[in-house]
C-alpha cells in the first residue's frame, strides 16, 4: 500500500508538470477559440533565455525580469501584427498561424541563443523527502505550489476582474464584444501575456528538470490528453486533467505495464484520451457546445 500510495503521489505530483503547460492553452483557447500550437515554443524560448542570460553572469532575478518582458514583448508582437489581422477569421485560419509562429520563435531563439543544451540551477533539490514512510520528491512539492499559487491568481484575475469579464465576451462573440467597444487586440494581448508569464514558469521547471534543449518545445504534445480530458476552457480541467495524467500513467506502468512489457506510460495517457473523446468530447469541465439549426 505504501508502494501504491508513493505512485500515485509522484504521479499527482508530475502531473502538475503537464497542467502548468496545458494552462497556457487554455488561456489563449477562452480568448480566441483556437488552440495556441505555438505554446510550446514560448516554453522553451523563455526557458532558453533566462538560462542563457544567467550563463552570461546576468543575477538571477535580473535574468528572470528581463526574460519576462522579452515573453510579453512578444505577446504584444502577436496580437498586433498576426491576430490583429486575423479577427473573426475562422478558427483553422488562427490554428495556421500559430503553427507558423511556433517555428519563427525557435528560429529566433536559435538565432539569438544557439541550439546547444544547457543545465538550468534553480536552487532548488530533488531528494526525496520521507512523509509519513512515503518518498516524496522536494522539486516535484516545489512545482506543485508553484501551480497552486498560479492558478489562484489566474483564477482571480479572471474571474472578479473587468478584464477577466472582457476576456470571456470577447470569447463568446468577438463581433458583439467589438460592438459594445472592447478592444479586441487589447484583451488578446493581456491574455497572450498571461499564456507568456505561464510559459516562463513551466519553462523554468520544465528546464530544471529535463534540461533546456529544443525538445523541451514537444512538450506541448504532453498537454494535449491534458486538454482533452480537463477540457479546453476551463483552467481547474487544465489541472485536475493533468492530476489525472499524471496519476494513470504512472499507476498503468507499474501495474499494467508488465502485461505489455512495459513502456506503457508514454501512450496511455492518449488511449485514456482517445476514451474521453468517444464518451465525453468537451471533456471534465469543458463548457458543452450548442448549435442552432
């Protein structure tokens, strides 16, 4: 049972991991209706920048406030020059162009910072802690505070301010919430923002954990039986799909794994969502699709 209770608790725990991405979708998902493709490449340019700016003798705190306003610099860039144009267009149009965005930010940071692998310190260890006979690692507590604490804010922000009132009309009708005189670009660009500053603290934990290399931009694949399963807007789906992710894969590894031989924990968690798919598409907590004939 101690066994038992140690796997999942890691596997809650690493499920945070895969929620602090997903969060990023989601945000930019109640803002426009899209899914943001390139939410993955933000991961590893703010992961990139702050550790390279570290590398060059930048203090940690400067390297981390520098990095934040390049990630907003770049969300505002977005809103203006390619949603801006792109208002009221189909959705698969704003899917196209977020693809075509992932790719220029690697490319730009490559350009800027090089393609080598580096080693993120965030002073933070990885030993385990012993609760209670139970191993726990100290990292893994870290990010999910972390997670706690962001997804309180966010929450707040957007739901018991006038921006996060914005936010939802503009998701529910752009034209209407035009209409009534918001400022599209701007909330787009105050949520792009947000989707930026999430991006930084997945990208710092992602980093230190895995290392800060171009296949860190593959973690959006990771988000995606996240999404599926949580539902694409609402942030508590983005965190108890990635508790659930988190949890099944490693359970179905060491105990269904064996019948397999093994290796089960990279594609299960697309079978469980391939399952939410066939049985409930919007997901947990996705909001219901309703058409009018």
């Amino acid at each position: 049972m101690e066994f038992f209770i140690e796997v999942l608790i890691g596997g809650l725990l690493a499920g945070v991991m895969y929620s602090m991405v997903a969060i990023g979708f989601v945000l930019i998902y109640k803002a426009s209706g899209v899914f943001n493709f390139a939410q993955g490449s933000l991961v590893l340019f703010a992961a990139l920048t702050y550790v390279s700016l570290v590398e060059r003798g930048f203090d940690a705190w400067l390297a981390l406030l520098l990095t934040l306003a390049a990630m907003i610099a770049i969300a505002c860039s977005v809103g203006q020059v390619v949603l801006k144009p792109l208002i009221n267009r189909p959705p698969i149009v704003l899917f196209m162009a977020t693809l075509g965005l992932s790719f220029i930010v690697e490319g730009l940071a490559q350009w800027l910072w090089g393609a080598q692998v580096h080693q993120l310190e965030l002073g933070i260890d990885d030993k385990p802690l012993d609760l209670a006979g139970v191993f726990v690692s100290e990292f893994d507590l870290f990010a999910a505070a972390t997670a706690a604490l962001l997804v309180g804010l966010l929450s707040l922000a957007f739901n018991r301010t006038r921006a996060g009132l914005k936010l939802r009309a503009v998701a529910d009708d752009p034209l209407a919430a035009l209409a009534i005189g918001i400022h599209i670009e701007r909330v787009w660009a105050l949520v792009w923002s947000a989707a930026a500053t999430v991006a930084l603290v997945a990208g710092l934990l992602w980093g230190a954990r895995t290392g800060v290399q171009f296949s860190l931009s593959l973690v959006v694949l990771k988000a995606l039986p996240v999404l599926i399963i949580g539902g694409f807007s609402s942030i508590a789906g983005a965190i108890v799909g990635g508790l659930i992710v988190g949890a099944s894969e490693k359970l179905a590894e060491v105990y269904i794994g064996p019948f397999f031989g093994g290796g089960i924990e990279n594609w299960f968690p697309y079978f469980l969502a391939l399952a939410f798919l066939f049985y409930r598409p919007y997901g947990l907590f996705g909001e219901r699709t309703v058409q009018r004939i």
